[in-house]
C-alpha cells in the first residue's frame, strides 16, 4: 500500500477545443480542484497536422511531449481519453513513477488506423503491466473492457464525464414541451457513427406534417444527408442551421433524436436531459447508462429498428411527458457531483 499523500493528477487533454468531450475534459479540471486535488491540462495536439499525425499513429513525437511535461509536473497519475494518447502515455510513464490510467470510451474494435490496431494488441500487456489501469465512462464499457483486457472488472474504474455546459446557461425552471412548436432536434454532427440517415428516414415515417427536424450543417455525412432529404421529398421540413446555432434550438424543440450506432460519451444525450426534452434514441452503453428504461427520460431503440424509432417520435411528439425528472438527471452529471466520483475512485487507483 503507497502512502497517502495529496493526490497530484495529469489530465492528457484531447483535441479539439469546442467538441464536447474536450470541452468537458476542460469542465472537469476546475472542480476536481474543488475537492482538493491538484489537476494540471497537459496540452493537446496544437495543430491540425498534429491531430493527424496522432491518428495516423505517429506516437513518438507526442510521447516525448508528455514525458517532458510529466517530469515538470510530477503528477503521481495521469489520464488519456484517445488510443493515440493511450500509447503515447504508456511510453512517457516507462521507468516513471506516474501511473497511467487509460480512459477508452469506444467498445473494443480494430479499425484501419495503426494506433487503434496496436492498443488493442497490446492493452492486455499494458493492463499487466505495472502502474498503468483501465477506465471507462460507463458500466457495461467497464465489463466490455475488462474482458477485452484480461482483468476483472474490479480493476477497471468507471469514471463518466461531466455535462460540459456552463449551469447559468441551462433553465433552472421546467419548460413547458407542448407549448412548442412540433420541432425535432437531431444535434449531432452529421457522421456516420452518429446514424443521422436513420434520423431522417425515421422523421419521413411522421405523418404529422407540420413536424419539423433540424439538423446542424457540418460533418462528413452532410452532402449524403441533403441529397436523402431531397431524395424522400423532405426539403420543406428539414432544416439544416449552422454549428454554431445549434445550441440555441435546445430551448425551441419539442425533443432530442439521438440514434447513434456508436456514441463515446452520450454528452449530447446529456445536454438534450438538461433542457428538459425527452431524447429517443438508439440502446448504446452510453445511453444506456444516461436514459436506461426510464420513460421519463426517453425512449430506447435497437440500433437499426427505423420503424420503431420513428414510432417513438411520433409518441414523444405527441406526448414529450414533464421536463422536471430530466432536469434532475442532467444534474448527477454536473461537473462537482461527477468531480466526487472521481476523487473516490482515482484515490484508490492512486494508493492501491
């Protein structure tokens, strides 16, 4: 058992400033502060070309950049969100005395990128190794995790992200859903993990033909989104907003279609709880873990069932329910709670 001593931790920052993950990475830092540990940002990739090169599984480069900046800072434990990052921490830690905790928040999968293919070669030897654990943001990640690894799922820490979003921003009174316009609002960026054609196919089954969907204009998938929704005769009531307005159709829409295929973190689900809507959307482990069986929160669907996605929206638009348990909800992910979890389980990591 290592000595208790004020625990001093390393946050890997991931890149790109306004997605929600960084963004709550970031909201994160300043309440664990709060409750008394000592957080440093290490910096994320400051270029484009650096975020490329990371992906691309170029590790050297950004492994020397935290093993420097973890010998300044002495941090007895530090944290990756991204593979990338996961690689390029086990190598900064090599022959340190921080311990590296690797916070993966996808199922186990291979993909083409060669930094993912080695993480998942060689995570068992990474688990076993001493000083570096595991984390995930939810349980059954936790369980998926730990059998991926080797390891009991004990060894595996569940620690979520906060709702990145600033309180004062948020209604502090439930608002009135029927009051609203028939609005549906698919906030995601139009990529294909976050399944925005089955969105829309799921819209076009509404027979209520004053219903409305917005989207925001960005992603990869936007130009095969447009031409689905001139293809399906949609164009009057699909509505593409720029990303930067997105934000603001929170307070407009009557509820939240999130049907993902794979969704890391459901920070969108959480957003879309603390405006009150009701979100419909796919049975993923995030939200799962967010919505789970509470038709209070929402409703829950297999992850190619359009037909029944497009019931529920229907039922929901119909009959949004009260805002109030949703609001309650969002609030377990506020930044302090989400700091307390935290501060338990990475004080166990850190005296284990």
């Amino acid at each position: 058992m290592r000595s208790r001593q004020p625990l001093h931790i390393a946050l890997v920052a991931p890149a790109g400033d306004d997605a929600p993950p960084p963004r709550a990475v970031r909201a994160l830092a300043p309440a664990l502060r709060a409750h008394g540990i000592d957080v440093t940002l290490l910096p994320a990739p400051t270029t484009a070309a650096d975020t490329r090169r990371a992906q691309a599984g170029h590790i050297w480069p950004r492994a020397r950049t935290l093993r420097l900046a973890l010998r300044r800072d002495g941090a007895r434990l530090a944290l990756s969100f991204t593979v990338p990052d996961h690689l390029a921490l086990s190598l900064a830690t090599l022959g340190r005395p921080t311990r590296a905790i690797l916070w993966q928040a996808a199922l186990p999968a291979w993909s083409t990128t060669a930094a993912s293919r080695w993480f998942w070669r060689l995570l068992p030897l990474l688990v076993k190794r001493a000083g570096t654990a595991l984390a995930a943001p939810n349980a059954p990640l936790v369980e998926t995790l730990a059998r991926r690894a080797g390891v009991p799922a004990g060894m595996v820490a569940r620690l979520p992200l906060p709702l990145p979003d600033d309180a004062e921003s948020l209604p502090q009174a439930p608002p009135d859903l029927l009051s609203r316009p028939p609005v549906i609002l698919f906030p995601a960026p139009l990529e294909r993990a976050m399944q925005p054609g089955m969105a829309v196919r799921a819209f076009g089954l509404l027979e209520d033909e004053s219903a409305r969907l917005v989207l925001p204009a960005t992603g990869t998938s936007e130009r095969a989104i447009r031409h689905m929704v001139e293809h399906l005769g949609l164009r009057r009531r699909v509505t593409f907003v720029p990303p930067r307005e997105i934000g603001g159709w929170f307070d407009k829409a009557r509820l939240c279609c999130l049907p993902p295929r794979i969704d890391p973190f459901g920070l969108y689900a959480l957003r879309a709880l603390a405006h009150g809507l009701p979100v419909v959307g796919t049975r993923i482990p995030a939200l799962v873990d967010i919505i789970g069986h509470d038709p209070a929160l929402g409703t829950l669907v297999e992850t190619t069932d359009t037909e029944g996605l497009g019931h529920a929206l229907a039922r929901r638009l119909r009959h949004p329910g009260e805002a109030a348990p949703r609001l309650r909800r969002a609030r377990d992910f506020s930044p302090a709670r989400i700091a307390e979890e935290w501060k338990e389980r990475i004080s166990h990591i850190a005296n284990d």
